[in-house]
C-alpha cells in the first residue's frame, strides 16, 4: 500500500507540473481505490 501511495503522489505532482492528466497501467479494483482517494487528498 505504500507503493501505491507514493505513486499516486508523484503522479498527482507530475499531473499538476504538466497541467493535464496522467495515465497509469490497469490495476485492481482496490489499488485504483488507492490511488483515487490518495490523489483526492493530495490536491
């Protein structure tokens, strides 16, 4: 689950540097649960 929270962090800083979205390989149900609420909070 830590994996997952840094790559939501620098994934939500690169998407903001770059002013668009990001896109990420497939993943569960649970890891995009992960991400989603991770990249929500670090907005």
């Amino acid at each position: 689950m830590q994996a997952l929270t840094r790559l939501a962090e620098r994934m939500a800083d690169k998407a903001r540097q770059r002013g668009e979205p990001i896109s990420l390989e497939p993943m569960t149900a649970y890891e995009r649960r992960i991400i989603h609420k991770r990249s929500l909070i670090h907005i």
